[in-house]
C-alpha cells in the first residue's frame, strides 16, 4: 500500500493521497484469489485544475499502471483540486 501511496504522490505532486484497503470487502472474488489488492483512494492534487474527471481517472491509473493487475486488482478515484476538497470538506 506503500508505494501505490508514494507513486501516486510522486507522479501527481499530490497535495493529499488518501488510500484505504479494501480488499476485506472482497473476499472470494476472482482478483482477490490472486492477492491483488482492491483500493480507494482520494488524491488532491493542483495538476488536476482544468482536467475532466476522466482525465484525472487516467492521470493516476497512468501513475500506478504497471500494478495492475498483480498487485491492485481494482482503484476506485476521487480527485479533487486543492479547492474542490477544500469545498468537499466544508460540506461534508
């Protein structure tokens, strides 16, 4: 869990990386056999100003790319710009 942390942090210059292990939720499915990992994460970073959702889907999955499919099985991605989180917070 530790280096998709930092390699997401290190190829976004991400602000905030927040990642939680879900793989207990995923007992007995077909990726977790292998002992690939099912993640969330939420990553604030300022490169995301200006980009689409997918587009900062895409910026992180091409961060952590070559984890897929042997050591995260599946990443599910909020990305928030610095101001966007700040919000999200607010109104949480």
């Amino acid at each position: 869990m530790n280096e998709l942390r930092n390699r997401i942090t290190a190829a976004l210059a991400a602000d905030v990386v927040e990642l939680q292990d879900d793989s207990a939720k995923h007992r007995g499915h077909a990726g977790a056999r292998g002992g690939a990992g099912h993640y969330s994460v939420v990553v604030v970073a300022s490169r995301f100003a200006g980009m689409t959702r997918v587009d900062r889907h895409r910026a992180v999955y091409d961060a952590v790319g070559d984890m897929i499919p042997h050591q995260v099985h599946a990443l599910a991605v909020r990305a928030y710009t610095p101001d966007e989180w700040q919000r999200a917070r607010a109104s949480a």
